[in-house]
C-alpha cells in the first residue's frame, strides 16, 4: 500500500485533476455512438466491422482495469496516471488522422490502454489522499463525472461530427488530455510505493482480454462468414480455450486478477449477472436507438445525440435518490421494478417501431432512464452487501469488469441481431437514411428490441432470486 504523503496539496485541484481524468475517459465510451454510420460511409464499411471501434475500448476496458490497479500498486498512483493521460493522448491524436477503418480501431484500443490506467487509479488517488471527511464528497464526485461523461459523449459526438466531421471528436479531445497531463504532474503528490511486495498477473490478464475478444470476434463476423465456417468455428473453439487458461491459472494465482472465492455466495453471482445482462442491453440499444433514429426516423445527427442524452440524465438524476429510497424498501424491489419497467418500454418500442415521433421516442427514452436509473445503484448496493467486509475492493473491480464486458457485449449482440433479422427478412443493412423506408429495415429493429424485452423479462426473474444482503455497507 502507498503512503499518503503530505497533505499542503489544493485538495480541489486534486479532485478537479482526477475528476477530468474519470470525465475524458467515460466521454470516449459514448463518444462514437451517433458518428458510427458517418464513420461507415466515410470508410465504406459495415456495421459488423465499424462497431469494433466503440467495442474494443469496452474489451481492453474490461480486461485491464483490474491490472492497472494492481501495477498502481507496484509502481504508484501517479506514474501510472500521468501514463493514462499521456497514452489517452496519444491514441486519440491517432484516432483523428486514422486512414482506415482498421486503424481507427487499433488507436482506439490504444485510447482505452489510456483510459483503464485513469478509471483504474482515479479512486484510489482520491481514498489515499483526501482527509476523511472530504473522501465521500471525492468519490461522489468521481461516480458523477463518469456518468456525465458517457451521457454527454454521445451528444458532443453527434454536433461536433454534424458541423465538423467526425474527426473533430478526437481532436477536441486532445488539449484535454495535454491539460491533464500537466494538471496531475502539478497537483498529485508523488509518493514512492509501499515495501509490500505485488505480484502483477500478468497471464490471467492476457488469457481474460483474449477470451473476451475472440468470442467477440465470433460473433461479430459469424454472419459474413458463416455460423458453422471453419474460421468461426476455430474461433469460438480458441475462446474457449482461453477462458478455461483463465479459470485454471486465477485458481492456482497467489494474486488473481478475479478472485473466484467470492463467486460462492449465489446472491453476490445473481446480482453481478443481472447487472451484466442490464448493461449489455442498455449498451447495446443505446446502438440500436442510434441507428433506428438516424435511418429509419431521418432525425439530424445533433437531434439524435439530444435524443440519448434524455435516458443517461434521467438515470443520472434519479439514481441518487433510488439509493436513498433502497435504504428504507430495500434494494431488490428496486431492481426488480426497474427490470419490469424497462421491459415494458421495449415492449412499445417493439410494437410502434414504424411509427414512433419525436414526442413519444423522448417519453419513452425518459421511462428508460428512469428505469435503468432505479435498477443500478440498487444492483451496486446488492452486489457491496454479500461481499465480505474485507473483499469490498475486488468486489468492485469484478462488479465494473462485468459491466464493461456487458456493454462490449451488448454492441456486438444487438448489432449482429439487427443485421442478422434484416438479412433473413430478405433485405441488406443501410448506413444512411432511406425513403421511404423499406419493410425489412422496420422489421430488423422491431425484433431486435423484441431481444432486449426478453433479455430484460429474464434479468426480472434472476433479480427475484437474489437476497436482501444481511450486512450494512
């Protein structure tokens, strides 16, 4: 453990350093959303192979950010936040000047090597070194900042990629990332790391990132190259290979990236694979709204992004007072209220998809964040109680690997669901708007939101299994 350094640090510029750190990297998450059928036309590609530009930061998310905060530890908090900003910097730079569709998505999983060293050391910068009564206040700061971020990505994206480019998402970025760079240089203590000795996992880091990516891989190309092809065969076979070298290696590993003891206690396992299903289907729509409003409604780029700013503020606003409301109903009704509300929102979604405006599209965007907004932090405050007191840490970092994995997930489910249903309706994805519009596009999206109304029908069931934890967090 690090020490803690002297306290003649402007805590508020701490918190503002860290803070810009968690925003920048939370922004980027959301940031392509709407700009991924402008990024398809300009480098005349698919939707299988473009969506890998929003899925690989989600994937190098998923499996390193459990390792950056371990190498904080070995090498300490700041080196390794100074390292984020710089290398952040540097793959979004790239990103703007990318010649091609594959190496945008290339710098893009170098951005989220960035990303994961800020998300991964950002709390523990604000645990080590805030007084006591000030750490709440820090961290809450930190946990609004991220949602913040990812709600207005989407919409920086759409009006900056509608008047400018796309390539202008990145380069906003840039001086950003300078500034924070020199901010945390200025303002984080240094400190030389404790004598504890860290042991860095590095096999089960690397087996998680491969499992994960290639069963991405497979589904993402399992259409254009066949369910039963010899490739994707191969793939998903290698996959699986990959995952049973990570659960025998985290089983024999003195220091584990995921430590499998904690998955004995069944209500901690329902809770984190209800919140895992919850965030492939909030991701994953997010892209299917995204293209449903841009091709089959007409709606303007900035609209659009508008448009997906309503659920991410909505859950934003609400999610506070849902912990609260938690405290005194408990949290399971909450997640299941939650499910069931979603569920619903789908369930119009799936019937009108042909005729949705403006006006009944927002409504129901707002009923979605609201229910994603009562769901989480009761989903947070399951999974915290039925981990043991000393296992509170881990918890989280197992808590946000889930979920970052469910939203690369969900990208690539929805996305190949959608492109699936249109093709086996007789009918070939469009990346631009068409008038009118043909009967296999509306019929594509209404079976894909069909999918999230049963995915989320199934997360109602999985919820009403898991226990009111008996300890207080």
């Amino acid at each position: 453990m690090e020490g803690r350094g002297n306290r003649d640090y402007p805590v508020k510029w701490l918190i503002f350093t860290v803070g810009l750190g968690v925003f920048i990297g939370s922004f980027n998450i959301s940031l392509l959303n709407v700009s991924l059928p402008s990024i398809a036309l300009y480098f005349d590609s698919n939707l299988s192979t473009v969506s890998w530009a929003l899925v690989i930061y989600l994937v190098v998310l998923s499996g390193t950010i459990l390792a950056f905060g371990r190498l904080a530890d070995i090498k300490g908090v700041k080196k390794i936040f100074i390292s984020g900003f710089a290398v952040f910097t540097a793959g979004t730079f790239l990103c703007g000047f990318s010649p091609g569709i594959h190496f945008l998505i290339f710098f893009r999983m170098v951005q989220a090597v960035g990303g994961a060293m800020l998300s991964a050391t950002a709390p523990v910068i604000i645990v080590n070194f805030l007084p006591k009564e000030e750490k709440g206040f820090g961290l809450g700061i930190i946990a609004t900042l991220a949602t913040t971020g990812i709600a207005l990505g989407a919409v920086a994206g759409g009006i900056i990629t509608s008047f400018a480019g796309w390539q202008y998402i990145f380069f906003f970025c840039v001086p950003i990332g300078i500034a924070g760079m020199l901010l945390a240089y200025r303002f984080i203590p240094k400190i030389t790391p404790g004598t504890k000795v860290w042991s860095f996992d590095i096999p089960g880091t690397f087996f998680m990132v491969l499992g994960i990516s290639t069963l991405l891989l497979g589904l993402n190309k399992g259409r254009e190259f066949g369910w039963t092809s010899t490739p994707i065969v191969a793939v998903f076979v290698l996959s699986a290979i990959f995952w049973i070298a990570f659960v025998v290696w985290e089983n024999r590993a003195s220091e584990p990236v995921l430590d499998f003891r904690l998955f004995g206690n069944n209500s901690f396992v329902l809770a984190n694979v209800s919140g895992f299903m919850i965030k492939t289907v909030f991701t994953g729509i997010i892209l299917i709204f995204t293209l449903y409003f841009e091709i089959v409604k007409g709606f303007d780029l900035a609209l659009v992004g508008l448009l997906l700013l309503i659920p991410a503020t909505v859950s934003m606003i609400v999610a506070p007072f849902a912990g609260k409301v938690s405290d005194k109903v408990g949290s399971k009704m909450l997640c299941t209220s939650g499910c069931l509300t979603v569920t619903m929102v789908f369930l119009i979604f799936s019937l009108f998809a042909g005729i949705m405006g403006y006006i009944f599209s927002a409504l129901a965007l707002a009923v979605f964040g609201f229910s994603m907004g009562i769901f989480l932090t009761p989903n947070r405050k399951l999974i915290l109680g039925h981990s043991p007191p000393d296992k509170k840490g881990v918890s989280s970092g197992i808590m946000k690997t889930f979920g970052n994995f469910g939203s690369a997930l969900g990208i690539v489910v929805f996305g190949t669901a959608l492109e699936e249903i249109i093709g086996i309706s007789g009918g070939e994805m469009y990346m631009a708007p068409v008038q009118p519009v043909p009967e296999f596009m509306v019929t594509g999206f209404t079976y894909t939101f069909a999918i999230a109304l049963m995915i989320c029908l199934a997360t109602t069931v999985l919820t009403f299994f898991v226990k009111e934890p008996e300890q207080e967090l």
